[in-house]
C-alpha cells in the first residue's frame, strides 16, 4: 500500500504540473507588463552600508514578519565582509525594514513574482541600475538557517577561493550530458569575476523566462543557470559534494558508524526494511561495509543532509538547516532536535535552535 505522505506528494507534484500549461501563455505577457514598471513597483530603499566589491543578494520571503533568524543572517553577511541587497517578495513591516536598512546597503521589495529566481533576476538588474560594479557577488535565500554555528567560515572560505563559480551543494553528475547533468544548488552559491563579467551570467539574465511555477523555476533557473555557469566559469568548486560526504563516512569509527545508522532519515522502502533490520539485530553486530553502504545508498537516494543529518552538521560541519516542509526534512529536524537533547550536538545558534524547534515540534 501506497504511504499517504507519498501519495500527497504525487498529487501535490502534478497539480505543479498541471499549473504550468496556463503559466505558459501568460507569464511572458505577465513579464513584459512586469519589466515595464519595473522602476515604479520596485520600492528601493537605502541601506547604511556602503557599496563594497563583494555583494550578497539575499533574497527573503517573511509573509508573516521577519524571523529573528533572518536578521541574524543578514549580520552574518556583513560580519563576513558582503554588503547585503536584501530582496523581499513580500511588503516588510516598517520596523523590519528598518531593521534591514542598518544590515544593507540597500532593501527592495518586490511582487512575489517568480520565486527565488524572479527575485536573483532583480537584484542583477539593480546592481546595473545603482551602477554596481563588484568582483564577488553572493546569492542566498533564506530557504535555510544559516549560519547554524557564529564561527561559520564558509563565506571566508568562498571569498578567498581561486574558483568564479562557488556552491554549496551539487545535485548529481556534473560531467554528464543534457538533462541527466548534475547542478549546483541554488538556495547559496557566489559568482565572481570573471565570470560575473562573461557573456553567459549577462545574457542569462536579460534572456531568463520568469514563472511562477515552482518545476518551471527549478528547470529554467537553478537547473540551466547552473550548467550554463559550469560551462562558462574558469573554475568550479561545490563546496560540500557528496564524494566529501563518502570520503566522512569511509573515515567514521565504528560507534559513529553506529550513531550514523540510528539517526538515519531513509524514505525508499527498501533502505527503510534494510535499516530497521539492522537495529533490530543490534548494531553491535552490523558489519562496518554493511554500516557504510547503507549511509552511501540513502546518500544517494535523497539528499544527503537529509538522509544523515547529524552526521553532515556535527561530522561535516555543513553550516545550514533546510526549511523544506517535505517529510524527508521534517524527519531530518526531528533527528537533530532528538540529538540536541541528548547532548549529542553543541547547541545552535539560539534563535535558529527556537526556531528549529518550534517549526516541528511546537
């Protein structure tokens, strides 16, 4: 029998699809109409940051009012060196635009008008109109919590990194061909010269198609800005790649191996039945190729901060949380919250701690 999470999950996937026939015929009308009074709907308002040669554009969703989280996030940028375009597709309360304003050099908000995507494609488009000219830019939703820990140091780390095209995650095979190619994420990535200045980061922009639909995004944004970057840049870097996951997973000690298999999201039946057989029998006796392999494949079936949670931000030292409202995340926040309270993590950062636990478990 079909779980119900899954069979939602289906019939959530083809409404998605189904939305996009529609958008098809009136989103480019929608887009000219939108570019058009681009000057008049966006609401520009002055940061007290100075423009530097390292930007971040740091796009915000908070519909319901900034989370504390948000804020500390921003800081964290400019703790980091970045002057922050913050990009909000949604109106902000004046207090937290206020609060924005001492974190920026300059805060926009936007219609919500094609994702996370839609809202990059603006803040390019500003930094030509405010005569912008940086040598780093960064992209960053606040789809995740970040920095989970102050002494991140992955935003130094990328600043000072010889490659122009930086990522946090990369989703599959990037040496493979067409559709089957691999990607880097697009929830955090850096741009630098002389890639920002190539023909192929210009043009990606002015020739992007913006949807509202959340597939369409995924394919035309972060999918083809991705592989369009990879082909153009001097150099490409993702940071946290699932070979660095193996290469932790080949390293653990038995009893982390152990630890590891305990806090294990698995989703595909089969890693599940093979999991809760491997408890039940008592790791103890598990045999550490088997404890391995088991890790790789859930890897690779789902992504892998979500698969191992605790190992990739304690292990790995991954610096973010997905928000993500699918199962797999939600499960994977519940492992973290469980190991927080079992003393088997540091405590984070206190306001993404509270806000971790109120989102699952308040």
């Amino acid at each position: 029998m079909i779980p119900k999470w899954k069979l939602l999950r289906e019939l959530d996937r083809l409404k998605t699809h189904a939305q996009a026939i529609p958008l098809a015929v009136s989103e480019p009308f929608l887009q000219r109409r939108y570019d058009a009074r681009r000057d008049q709907d966006l609401k520009v308002y002055e940061g007290s940051l100075a423009a530097s040669d390292t930007l971040a554009i740091f796009l915000v969703y908070q519909p319901r009012g900034v989370a504390a989280s948000v804020f500390r996030t921003c800081a964290h940028l400019v703790e980091s060196g970045f002057a922050p375009l913050v990009i909000s597709n949604t109106p902000l309360s004046e207090a937290d635009r206020s609060s924005f304003q001492e974190l920026s050099h300059c805060v926009v908000e936007r219609p919500n008008f094609g994702y996370d995507f839609g809202g990059y494609r603006d803040g390019v488009w500003l930094m030509g109109k405010l005569g912008l000219s940086p040598k780093q830019v960064l992209f960053l939703n606040d789809s995740v919590w970040f920095p989970i820990y102050s002494h991140s140091t992955l935003l130094s780390e990328w600043r000072d990194a010889p490659e122009d095209y930086l990522g946090t995650q990369v989703f599959g095979d990037i040496a493979a061909s067409g559709n089957n190619r691999g990607f880097f994420g697009s929830y955090c990535f850096m741009i630098k010269t002389p890639l920002l200045d190539t023909n192929a980061f210009q043009s990606f922009w002015s020739d992007y198609r913006v949807s509202s639909n959340k597939e369409v995004t995924l394919r035309r944004g972060e999918r083809a800005f991705s592989r369009q970057m990879l082909d153009a840049a001097s150099a490409s870097k993702a940071f946290f790649s699932l070979e660095r996951f193996d290469a932790l997973v080949n390293a653990l000690s038995i009893a982390k191996l152990r630890e590891a298999i305990g806090d294990l999201v698995a989703t595909d039946p089969t890693l599940i039945a093979h999991q809760k057989a491997m408890i039940a029998a008592g790791l103890n006796h598990a045999a550490r190729q088997e404890m391995v392999d088991l890790l790789k494949a859930s890897a690779r079936s789902k992504n892998y901060i979500g698969a191992a949670p605790v190992l990739s931000l304690r292990e790995m030292a991954f610096p973010m949380i997905k928000k993500n409202n699918e199962r797999h995340y939600m499960l994977a926040r519940k492992r973290i919250v469980k190991a927080l309270d079992e003393g088997r993590m540091i405590p984070l950062n206190p306001d993404i701690e509270e806000e971790l636990r109120a989102r699952d478990h308040g």
